[in-house]
C-alpha cells in the first residue's frame, strides 16, 4: 500500500531506474519502502541511504542481500474487517494542529506512529488521527498508517503507562468509524507474536486474510521478547 499512500498523501517519493520504461520503481517513506520490477536491474545506488522495512515480493529477497547481507525477514499478519461487522465508535477526539504540544513527551518507541505522514505535524494537518490526551499528553492514538484506494490499514499506539485500559480499541474504533465513512474498507497488519495488537483486532472484529512478509534492510527484525 506504501505507493498509494504517496500518490494519495503527497508524503514520500517515488524513483524509477529510467524513463520511458522503467524496470525498477522503489516508493520510499520514512522507515518503508516498496519496490517492484526486476531486482536485477536495480541501480547500485538505488536504496542508499533507505533503512526500514522492505515490501516486496519474495523474489526480492537476494536483491536485498546484496545491499545488506543481513537483511531480515519478518513475518506479518494481514486481516481485513468485514462489512457486517459491528463496531461501536466512541468518542474519541479527532485531533488537530492545535493537539501538537501533547505529542512532545510521546515516547521513542511510539514515534513511528507519524512516520508515513510526514511527521507529527503532517498528521495532525491531515485530520486523520483518533487519540486520547490525558493531561495534556498523548495517552493512545490510532491512525490510518497507509492510505489506499479501497484500503486504510490502521496504526495504534499506547503509552505504556496507560496501557490495560481499553484506549487502543476505543481510538481504533473511532477511527473504524472515519474510514468507512470515506468509502474504504479498514485493515490491521501486526506480527504474529504481537498478541497485544491481535487482541485488540480480534475484539473489533478483524479477521485474518492472509499471511505476509516484510524484509529488514539495515535495520532488526522488531521482536517482542
């Protein structure tokens, strides 16, 4: 989905290898990048500087070794929310450019949650995020992570100190409610040890579609251990 997010937002880039025809087309934003074509035509230079995580279809993975001998893999779970499901939507505030200073104690391991949006600052322009400000602070938020043409899979953080109290699913649910609205259909991608997100998932109402990859490229296959 990391293309569409690009075309749609105007967040990231887009490089071929050469125009007319290309063979090669790498989509990049902050810590994701997406390629597709032929792995043996792309440029030696075309992915320097990039770190993150890597979709692409499996045929990539040599390609990728050959930049980073180390490159990881990293199992992934894709599920998708079905029509009939009925998922209430509290209410949980849609923030705005004026919510910024609650995002400046946000921990290093929640920072992420901005990243395909420009930053903080182009999050909250975009009014796409749900979350819930406990004095003055960012406690949880949910946002559309990428945004596609028929799909908007969904990103969630919490601080840990208020964890265990339902705010994931409350601020998932409020923003289930905004990407129908829009016409598009909600998912979730997590990892399978990830049985926080899975639960919270489940009890929205998600199923699982398929199973997923995403390859490590300078960087360590996240682990929840």
């Amino acid at each position: 989905m990391i293309f569409e997010h690009v075309a749609r937002t105007g967040h990231g880039h887009v490089r071929v290898d050469r125009w007319p025809d290309p063979q090669v087309v790498v989509a990049a934003l902050p810590g994701n990048v997406a390629l597709r074509g032929a792995p043996d035509r792309l440029p030696p230079d075309a992915l320097d500087g990039e770190t993150g995580f890597v979709e692409a279809p499996t045929h990539w993975l040599p390609a990728l070794r050959d930049v980073d001998p180390a490159t990881g893999v990293w199992d992934r779970l894709v599920a998708v929310l079905p029509a009939g499901a009925a998922v209430p939507a509290p209410d949980v505030a849609l923030l705005t450019p004026a919510d910024a200073p609650a995002f400046a104690a946000l921990g290093a391991d929640s920072a992420w949650i901005a990243e395909t949006w420009g930053g903080v600052a182009g999050l909250l322009a975009a009014g796409v995020a749900r979350g819930v400000l406990v004095e003055g602070r960012v406690a949880a938020l949910a946002v559309p992570f990428y945004v596609g043409g028929a799909h908007e899979d969904i990103g969630v953080v919490t601080e840990p100190a208020y964890r265990r109290r339902g705010l994931s699913t409350a601020c998932a649910g409020a923003l289930v409610a905004d990407i129908r609205a829009r016409g598009r259909v909600p998912t979730w991608t997590t990892s399978p040890d990830n049985t926080g997100s899975r639960a919270v998932a489940a009890r929205l109402g998600f199923v699982h579609e398929r199973d997923d990859v995403l390859y490590a490229l300078r960087t360590p296959v996240p682990s929840r251990s």
